[in-house]
C-alpha cells in the first residue's frame, strides 16, 4: 500500500515525564539525578537541532535565491547567528571556564 497526501498523518512525538532540574534534585536519589541529568542533555540536544535546521532552511535560502541571498535571507542569517550563540550541546556537568 503506498502513502498518500490524504492518508499520511504526522507521527506521534514521545512524551517524557516532567522532571525537576538537577538543581532541585535531591543529590541523594540516584534515581532522579539520572532522570535529571538525561532531561538536561535531551534539551541541549533539542535545541542543537534546532540551530541545525536553521542551517538548513539558510543553505536553502542562499541556493535559491542566488545573487539575491544578502537581502533575501537576511532574518535566516539573524536567527542562525543566535543559534551559534545559544543554542550549543552542553552536557550536565558545569565546567570552570579560564
């Protein structure tokens, strides 16, 4: 059976449970500094996606429109450039910055 425009329904994201940051877990339950921290490093990942399709949706933009791209795709140029800023991985564990 092949899919069509009509039969074709979006897929079903998975719902996770809400947790509390790892700031207000108590550190004595293992259980829910796991569930903590694999939270945190969902949403960085999350959000490190987003920035990648942002890329995208530019790389897109600059092929299509050619000579035209500085004007034309100046807002995806904007949002790509905050990405670059905010939306990166980071992991769970804070390090000290020199």
């Amino acid at each position: 059976m092949t899919a069509t425009a009509d039969s074709w329904e979006y897929p079903t994201q998975r719902k996770f449970d809400d947790v509390a940051p790892l700031s207000e877990v108590d550190p004595n339950d293992k259980a829910a500094v796991l569930r903590s921290r694999a939270l945190a490093v969902r949403e960085s990942w999350i959000s490190a996606m987003e920035g990648r399709i942002i890329q995208e949706e530019l790389k897109k933009c600059y092929r299509a429109e050619g000579v035209n791209h500085y004007q034309n795709c100046r807002h995806l140029v904007d949002l790509y450039m905050n990405a670059l800023k905010e939306k990166r991985v980071e992991g769970w564990r804070k390090t000290e910055s020199a």
